[in-house]
C-alpha cells in the first residue's frame, strides 16, 4: 500500500479525535437526538464525520465512502472507506471513555486498512494487510487463552431478532463461561481482541460501519472472523464472531445451541 494512503488516514483521525477530545469533558446529555429506539446521535458525530469525509474527499476525489450518518457516497472506484466517526456514542454522552472513531479502507471488497482510535483513552490502533497489526506503534497479537480462562464480550445490531440473539448468547456465557461483557463499541472490542485483551467478541447484525476498522485489526494480530457458520466473513456477512482461534469452534457450538 502506498505510504502516503496511510499517513492521510492516520491524519484525518488524529483530526477528529482532537474534536472528540474538546467535547467530551463538557458534553451535556440532554442534547443527544434519537435515531432509533436503541441508537442516539450527537453533535460530536456530526463534527468527526464532517473531518474524516472532507479529508477522504480532498485526497482521494473518486473513492467512495460509505459513512454512518451520510450514507454511501458512490463513485466508480475499486476503493471504499468505511467510516464511523465516533462508535460508542452512548458511552460518549454518560462520560464514558469508552469509544473510538473507526476507519477502514476496502480495496474490491476486502479491507486492506483498519484504523481504531480512542481518543479519551490515547490508543491508536492500526493495522494493514500482510503488514500486522499495531497499537501506539508496538505490535499486539490476539491472547493464547484457552476454554475455562475466557473473557467474551458482545454487541448487537438494532434489530429485535438480533438483540434478542445477543441477550442468549450473553446469559449462556454469564453462566457457563468466566465473564462476558458489552463495553459498547465494537469497533474497540475488536482492538481489544486484537491486542489479548479480551478473547472474543460476537455480533449478530452489526452494521458494516460499525466493525470495518475492527476486523484487519483482529486478523493481522493472529486472529480469526469468521460469520456464525464458521464461514468466512465477508464485507456483507449480517453476523461476526472474532476471536483469538482458540477457542473458535466452541463459541460457534454455542450459537448454534441457544
């Protein structure tokens, strides 16, 4: 990949990210508009993705970009950006640091860039294809736990059937696993399963938006996604499961179960 791709990518997030970080301390719940029943937008979405499109836009003219409040934005190009610009806004407007802004960069369909970062935190996580996956510059790897040593994690989109599919899967887990969480952005549960943090993370209907930058991550650290068939996941899957390998086969088992 040519160098200068990533270096403006890395730029235009670092150039959201200092907005997110301006806002945060400050932010009043009280203005957030609804979407949906589930979802909630905010002002601060709005700045980021104005940032990271305008810079898409200035750089790479005939790219399209594909964008959670925008929408698609179609070009005749084998190239397609794939933005959330900021993915954990619940945890954004209760003054939770948990959340990130997530690019990713398909080339024919396959993603040959992904860029999570967590502003409030200060990790910057990235990762290109063949080339592994890193976080502030040091290589992470996916963790060697095995069964019994688990820590899952979930999400879900927002329709009911897939809700209702996540609520399953995490009473399942709670009760027969060691622990499984929400933390509420997907796109850094998949950073965290990149890095060893946590050993997997499951997602019934997600929006591509919402994972894009996550799973090159988990990839390139070792890692494996696949859809809840253990077939390979791809850029229109409706469900994800990303692990460190290991333990792979048996979250698949318990899927099919519940």
């Amino acid at each position: 990949m040519n160098s200068e791709i990533k270096k403006i990518a890395k730029e235009a997030v670092m150039k959201a990210g200092k907005v997110i970080l301006e806002e945060y301390d400050n932010f009043d719940r009280t203005k957030i508009k609804l979407k949906s029943r589930h979802e909630i937008v905010t002002r601060v979405d709005l700045l980021s993705e104005e940032i990271l499109i305008k810079e898409i836009r200035k750089n790479f003219p005939l790219h399209s970009i594909l964008s959670e409040e925008k929408g698609i934005i179609k070009n005749v190009s084998e190239y397609l950006w794939i933005i959330d610009p900021l993915d954990g806004t619940t945890n954004f407007s209760m003054h939770n640091p948990f959340c990130s802004i997530s690019l990713a960069l398909a080339e024919n369909e396959e993603i040959i860039l992904g860029i999570v970062y967590a502003p409030i935190l200060g990790e910057f996580f990235m990762a290109e294809k063949n080339m592994g996956a890193e976080l502030n510059g040091k290589k992470i790897k996916v963790s060697e736990s095995e069964e019994g040593k688990i820590i899952h994690s979930y999400c879900h989109g927002n329709k009911i059937e897939n809700i209702k599919k996540a609520v399953k899967y995490y009473n399942y887990q709670k009760l027969h696993g060691l622990d499984c969480r929400q933390l509420g952005s997907a796109a850094l549960e998949l950073a965290y399963v990149a890095s060893g943090r946590i050993d997997s993370f499951v997602i019934p209907g997600p929006n591509l938006w919402d994972i894009a930058g996550g799973i090159i991550l988990v990839k390139e650290a070792g890692g494996k996604i696949t859809d809840f068939k253990e077939k390979k996941w791809e850029i229109n899957s409706n469900n994800l499961v990303a692990s460190n390998g290991k333990i792979h086969k048996e979250i698949i088992k318990v899927i099919n179960k519940i």
